[in-house]
C-alpha cells in the first residue's frame, strides 16, 4: 500500500491502514496490541482519536 507522505491523522484510519497491510487477517484485538506497541515504543502518541508521529 502506498500513501506518499500523508500518515493516517486518526485511530480509525491507522487502524484500517494497518488490517489493509495484513490484509484484513487480524482481528481488532491483534490490531489494538499493535496500536498499544507503537505508543509503548515511543513512536504515536494518541489523545483522543488523533495520531500523531514520532518518527523521523
């Protein structure tokens, strides 16, 4: 999948982007743990439905 430079700006469209990559074989919880892993390691932060990235 390609987006160019634009990332996901909400917990919906990561979410969606991400069930794409896999090819929608992960239910919602495996993509909520996911979600989870990127802001445990620093590289989301999410406040209330809004992405933000840092990552360079």
């Amino acid at each position: 999948m390609q987006r160019g430079a634009s990332k996901p700006g909400t917990v919906k469209t990561l979410s969606s982007s991400i069930s794409s990559l896999f090819q929608k074989q992960l239910v919602d919880e495996e993509v909520e743990a996911l979600l989870k892993i990127l802001v445990e390691r620093g590289l989301i932060t999410i406040q209330d439905t809004k992405v933000s990235y840092h990552i360079s």
